[in-house]
C-alpha cells in the first residue's frame, strides 16, 4: 500500500500524507463529490478531476498489485519463479507488461508447440535456438530425436516440431512483445474495407485507412462497429519488415549453423502468432481509448445542458414539432402538472398555420403561459418561425429552442406510461420538452 501511495503521490504532484488521506476516506465508501466539497482539510487543494483520476488510478494500481500476486503465485506452483522474474514482476508497471511475463508459464490450449514438446523435441529445439558454432547442421543433430512411435519418424517431423517450439518461444518473449507493441503504435495503420458489395452506413470506411497516432476515437467505434454488424473488414497493418528485423535482433546469433533454421522459425513465429495477438491487443488499447474518449466527450457535451438555469415557477408550453404528425403541444403549471394538450399542424399550409395560431394563443390566454420550449428536432425552424409570430401579438410571452434528445424514447418508455397513463405517447414527448425548460437537471437526470 505504501509504494502505492507514493506512485499516486508522484503522479499528481501531491503530498503523500493527502493522497493517504483520500485513499482512506475511499476506502470508508465516501464517494468523490463528499470529498471534495466536505473533507478539503484532508485532501489540500485537490479539485474533484483530482479526486476523481486519484480513484481511477488507485484501483488501477490495486488490480495491478494483485495481478502480480497472482501471477507469482501461478509461476511458483509450477516451480519456475527465479529471483530475476519476480524482480521483473514487481517492476512490471502495467498489466500489459505482468501478462507478457506470465504468459510463457500460462496454462495453454494444444498447440503445435505443446504438440512437439510431447514428442520430445523440445530439447533439439532449446539446442537449435542456442545456436552454439559447435553445433552441426541442423538436420544432423535432429537424426538423434527420430522416434516412430512418438510421430517423429523423418528428420523433417523433428525439425518441423523444432521450429514450432521455437515460434512459441519467440511469440512469447516479454522484452520482444513489448519493443513490438511500441512499434505497432507508433507506426501502425488501422485499415478497414467492405466486406459486401453494398451501401451503407458506412461506406465511407469501405477505403479507410489511418495511422494509428492519428487515428479518432469515433473512427474506431465506427469501424469496430461496421465489424461487428458484418459490414466492414478491419485490420491493423505494421511494418513487417521493421518488426522482422526486430524480432531477428533478438533472437538470431550469426555464425551458427542453425541461424538460418532459427531466422525461418522466428519468422514464422512473428507471422504466425506474435503479429495477430499483437493486433488483438493493439486493438484493443484502441477501443479502450476510444470508449474512455467517447464517455468523456459525452459528459462535457451534457453538463451545459443539465446545468442550464431552470426557469421554475411559471406555466410552460411545450411543443413537439412534427410534419405528418403534427405538433404536439402540452401545457404545464409551475410544477410540471400537466394542464392541457393539443395537436395543431402549421406545416401543413397557410390554413391549418392559421388554425394552430389561434389554437395556441387560446391556450396561452386561458393558462397564462409565460414561456414556450420548442423541440429542436424535425420541423423545428417552422414551428419557431410561427411561434415568433405569434408572441409579437402576446407580451410576455418569450420561447426558446430545447434540446429534444431522447424525448421520444422517453415518450414510449415503461416510466412514462406508468406517469401519463391518459396520454398518447406522442403528448407525452411534449409534456418532457415543456419540463426540460423548466428544470432541465429534475426532467434528464
């Protein structure tokens, strides 16, 4: 806990002993807008976005410790864990980085490698990948591992099982996956193209391609989704060349007999499993981002809207503009009781304008309404263009444009059929659009 505290210290530039108390007051169910406002004392000048990444990355980092702790225990129990790997554990400052160590000790599912090593061939394959100059030609030494009853009858059966061993061991190198990783996300390229012959949504990723430094985070969900629904086919392309380079840095010792046979394994190695788990995770991070980035955009776009002054007190009118359905109007008291509805069409020519006119003004005179909301979806401009005609002959009266998201499902919703039971659903959206003017934080929230 204490190493913990002193990393969140680091981090956000506070003092160890108000980190602590934060983390305290987190741990007794105290939640960040408490804090923040009502124990200032304990936390110094930390404003709630403080607070607020404080609490993220304290349980990032508990989950952190505690996958260390699991994978030294799963390591120990298969007697394999050295000082040097638990060194490397414990420094290990993601989770990326404590799977890539503990992933050549996972438990895995039948594979060629696995296969091979059941045969007896991991031997030559640790001897092949030593690459000592002693060593003779890679076909000579694999003469002395041919056995028929465990499926290693040829040369070729030994050293095919040699090489994919080999691959594994490549796929799985901490140090290797993490230079890879870096690579892929400096210079990579998310690529998307149609998996149909057909329009749609999203045409405009049926060319699409992007580094990934500058790839947006709603050209990944938009992609991700396309995928999803069958549309699209994605992908991530990297520099093979660069990464074979990579991977043949560290893997093949020149000199040797068996550089070449290690080069060819390596290779497919990289091809085979290192490059597509790599894509799988690159992926990934990028569909985390993107999510945390879409959350945000969403709360900065709907604070101005849940914080918009209320204008309580006074008889609203709703409407809830519409061409083939017409506008859909409710007026509401000062408290959101519903007093009135009506549907009136003023898009529908000058006659049924007219009409709507007149239904209008009759509602305000009887009611006293002093405001008017206005949805601000279809039909919007001329129901606006009405309304402003209509107030300059009733003082008092003003109107202003709401945003009308989600009104409509609201409207069909189980809450507000239990609430206006008496209410077509389309009066309904009317009634929500008039109480969002109201109180936009009772009506959303």
């Amino acid at each position: 806990m204490e190493s913990i505290i002193g990393i969140l210290a680091e981090e956000l530039n506070q003092s160890q002993t108000h980190v602590k108390n934060v983390v305290d007051l987190l741990d007794e169910g105290n939640t960040i807008p408490f804090i923040a406002r009502y124990r200032k004392e304990m936390h110094g000048a930390m404003d709630d976005t403080a607070l607020r990444l404080l609490s993220e990355r304290l349980i990032y980092l508990r989950n952190l410790e505690a996958r260390r702790e699991e994978v030294r225990r799963a390591i120990a129990g298969q007697d394999k864990l050295t000082d040097a790997l638990s060194a490397q554990i414990a420094a290990a400052c993601t989770l990326a980085e404590v799977e890539d160590l503990y992933r050549p000790y996972k438990q895995k599912r039948r594979t060629r490698a696995t296969m091979a090593r059941e045969k007896g061939l991991e031997p030559l394959a640790l001897a092949l990948l030593g690459q000592d100059r002693a060593l003779p030609e890679p076909a000579v030494l694999a003469e002395g591992y041919l056995d028929a009853e465990k499926g290693v009858a040829t040369v070729e059966d030994a050293l095919a099982g040699a090489s994919d061993i080999i691959a594994e061991t490549v796929s799985d190198s901490a140090e290797l996956r993490r230079s890879l990783r870096a690579l892929m996300m400096k210079g990579g390229v998310l690529r998307s193209a149609a998996a149909k012959e057909e329009d749609s949504v999203y045409s405009l990723y049926y060319a699409f391609e992007q580094p990934l430094p500058r790839v947006q985070g709603h050209q990944v969900l938009a992609v991700n989704r396309g995928e999803k629904e069958g549309w699209l086919k994605v992908s991530v392309a990297a520099d093979r060349d660069a990464a074979l380079a990579a991977v043949w840095r560290g893997t093949v010792k020149p000199g040797s007999r068996a550089s070449d046979f290690v080069r060819a394994a390596a290779e497919d190695g990289y091809d085979r499993l290192l490059f597509p788990s790599l894509e799988r995770e690159v992926r990934g991070v990028l569909t985390e981002t993107a999510s945390e980035g879409a959350i945000r955009n969403f709360a900065l776009n709907l604070k101005p809207l849940l914080m918009q002054p209320p204008v309580k007190g006074r008889v609203t009118m709703g409407l809830d503009p519409g061409y083939r359905n017409g506008c859909k109007v409710a007026v509401v008291d000062g408290t959101g009781k519903v007093l009135d509805t009506a549907v009136v069409y003023p898009t529908q020519g000058d006659r049924r304008k007219d009409e709507a006119i007149t239904v209008l003004a009759g509602l305000i005179s009887r009611y006293g309404v002093a405001h008017i909301a206005i949805g601000n979806g279809t039909a919007s401009r001329e129901t606006e263009q009405m309304v402003s005609r209509m107030i300059t002959h009733t003082p008092g009266v003003s109107y202003m444009i709401v945003n009308e998201a989600g009104a409509s499902v609201y409207s069909a919703s189980k809450l507000a059929a239990e609430e206006f039971p008496q209410f077509d659903v389309n009066l309904r959206s009317a009634v929500s659009i008039a109480r969002r003017m109201q109180d936009p934080l009772a009506e959303l929230v």
